[in-house]
C-alpha cells in the first residue's frame, strides 16, 4: 500500500510540476514587472545625454529631470537641467520646468533660460532652394536667454496669463557681414499675454485630447531691446486614439516677427522651420524669415509595454510678410522609435528623417538624425 502510495505521490509531483513550472515563470516574470515599475516610478532621473542631429553633429552631456506633485494639484511637475558638448564645438547648459499648484486657484509656472556658445551656420533669408543656400556661410553665436510665463486655470480646460522673456546674443565670424546680420550685440526684452487650451489626458507622451497655445510678446526699445518686434505664435495639437492604442496626432504651428521695419530684427529672433520639432528632416535655420507656417502629423504604434514606433510627415515653408514670396514647400517625413524611461511617459527618441530640398537618395545631406529625450509635438 505504501508502494503505491509513494507512486500516486510521484505521479502526482509530475503532473503538477509543470504548473509548478509555470507558476514559477510568471513569479519571475511579475518579479521583473515589479523592479521595472519601481524604476519607471523614479521620482528622479539623472541620465548621460548622446544626441545627434545635422546642426549639432555628435553630442555629449548629461541630464537630469525631476518629477513630483505639488499639494493639491492634479498634474506632476517637472524639473530639468542638462548640459551638452557637440563635436561641432558646440555647448550649452540650460534649466527649466512646470510647477502646477492646486488650491481653489489652480496655477501653474513655467520657465526655461540657459546659456549657449554654437557654431552655427548662415543660410540667408527667405524660402528659395539654392545651391548657395544648400551650403551656407560659417558664424558663431553666443546666447543667454530666460522666459517664465505663470498661467491661471479658468473653466473648460483654458488658462490665460502674463509671460517674460529676455535674450541677449552676440554673433561673430564671416557670415556678420551679411546685412541679416548686421547687429553683431543685440538684447531683447519682450513682456507679453499667454493663453492655452489643454484637455490631453497627460502632459508628456498624450493618447486623446486637444492642445492650443496662443501668445503674443512685444519687445521695445523703451524696454531696453535693440529692435521694436512683436512676436506672434500659436500652436494647434491634437492626439485621436485608435484601435489597438494606436495614435494619430497632428499638429498646426506658426510663427510672425512683426515689426515697422522687419529688416532691423535680429536675425536670430525670426522664425525658422526645421530641426528636430518642426517638419524633421529639414535643417535648422536653413529656412529663415519673420514669419513661419508648419503642419505636421504622425501615426504612434505599440510594439511591446513601453516601446512604440512613430511613422510621421510634414509639411511647411518661411515667409516675408513685406515681400511675399511662394515657393515649393518644405518636406520631412521619416520614422522613429520611442523608449519609455518612466511613469510620468517620459521617452528616449530616435527619429531618421528625409526631405525634398536634396533630391538623391544616395547623400546624406537627404537624411537627418534625431536623438533626444523629448517629443517633437
């Protein structure tokens, strides 16, 4: 009787050994879950920075970003700072953030500034594809900048409130004798008006809602500025879930420098199209005139819990509000891959871009490379 008894105990281990098993792997497998989450739940990030992009080259730094909640608000703050040394002898170090207050007053309070010694290149004005422009003239900017807007929330999602911002540059090197870029020292003092509509579902990486901003800064000479420009920008966002946590989002920005004499503006305040946010795959500063219109859209695909794959396009060109001019318009569009790195949505981008300005396929003057920790839109 115990002979058998000890066969129905070892047929019975063998027949549950494999739930056993099982149960085992999904310990371990929730195990991993578990330290991912606790990693993904930092409320501190501090993280090497490699970038990439056609007006940086190859770049090095680090970064850091902080997430936390004030009391009583319903959206997390973020803090950052980075710093960043290109092969193209370029770096900057700049800091910034959100801070959302709760209360029977909701507000919140944003600001960036930082400093920037770069290398850059001169394209010229205007949005003609030359050959001229396809290669550009060399000049060096160095840059300190600060902006801070506070915004109160009103009802229906809208918040409206005053901004600051302030810039002071000085350029050098053989593109100052260009008449674009006559002032080789200017500052600009600007004090304008913000106002936002905001019902995304989460602030960094949104899946549904809607997102508009509209604000318009006035610089004087009263105000200690070089040149009189008012500056005018609105931003159109919005984020459409589809089936299969899809993603469609699209976006309409536009930029105008206004001035009584638009020539007198510093070159560096006028809108520009291009770099790693509007219509990727175009160049920095390649198109540069006072005022600006883009439009682009991409599709967000889940591959696997935080990686996703972005396919994307855009469209958009510069214009001369005293001497309009149409030309063809400006194409990126390409693909990217997209990392999660925390709860708060945060992603590492990678993004490879193509545009219509080089026609060959076989130049990588056709292709830009993005690499960055923050979404074009």
């Amino acid at each position: 009787m115990r002979r058998y008894q000890f066969i129905l105990c070892a047929v019975g281990l063998l027949c549950t050994l494999p739930f056993g098993l099982v149960r085992s792997e999904e310990a371990e497998k929730e195990a991993k879950a578990s330290r991912l989450d606790q990693i993904m739940d930092w409320p501190v990030i501090g993280v090497p920075v490699i970038t990439h992009s056609p007006e940086t080259n190859w770049g090095f730094g680090a970064a850091v970003q902080g997430y936390f909640k004030m009391p009583n608000a319903e959206r997390t703050s973020i803090v950052y700072g980075d710093g960043c040394y290109t092969l193209n002898k370029q770096y900057y170090i700049s800091a910034g953030g959100t801070f959302y207050f709760g209360g029977q007053t909701p507000w919140f309070l944003s600001f960036r500034g930082g400093y920037r010694d770069y290398p850059d290149i001169y394209f010229g004005l205007g949005n003609t594809i030359t050959e001229s422009r396809k290669h550009g003239t060399s000049f060096n900017s160095q840059r300190g900048s600060a902006h801070i807007e506070a915004q109160i929330y009103l009802p229906a999602h809208w918040s409206i409130g005053p901004q600051f911002s302030f810039i002071h540059e000085k350029i050098s090197g053989e593109a100052i004798k260009a008449s674009d870029l006559q002032h080789e020292v200017s500052t600009m003092w600007g004090l304008g008006v913000v106002a936002q509509y905001d019902s995304r579902d989460v602030l960094y990486y949104p899946s549904d809602g809607l997102f508009f901003k509209a604000s318009v800064t006035h610089y004087d000479k009263a105000l200690g500025s070089t040149a009189r420009m008012t500056y005018l920008k609105a931003d159109l966002r919005h984020f459409v879930p589809l089936p299969y946590t899809i993603v469609f989002a699209w976006q309409f920005t536009t930029e105008w420098a206004l001035s009584d004499e638009v020539s007198a503006i510093p070159y560096r305040c006028l809108p520009t199209l291009g770099g790693q946010d509007i219509v990727r795959g175009v160049r920095r500063n390649m198109f540069t005139d006072n005022a600006m219109m883009a439009l682009q859209a991409e599709f967000r695909f889940p591959i696997w819990r935080f990686i996703r794959i972005h396919a994307f396009a855009g469209i958009g060109d510069v214009y001369n509000t005293e001497h309009w001019n149409w030309a063809t318009p400006k194409i990126g569009y390409g693909l990217g891959l997209r990392v999660g790195i925390n709860k708060a949505k945060i992603n590492i981008r990678f993004d490879i871009a193509r545009n219509n300005i080089y026609k060959e396929w076989n130049t990588l003057n056709s292709y830009s490379f993005y690499l960055t920790a923050t979404e074009a839109f």
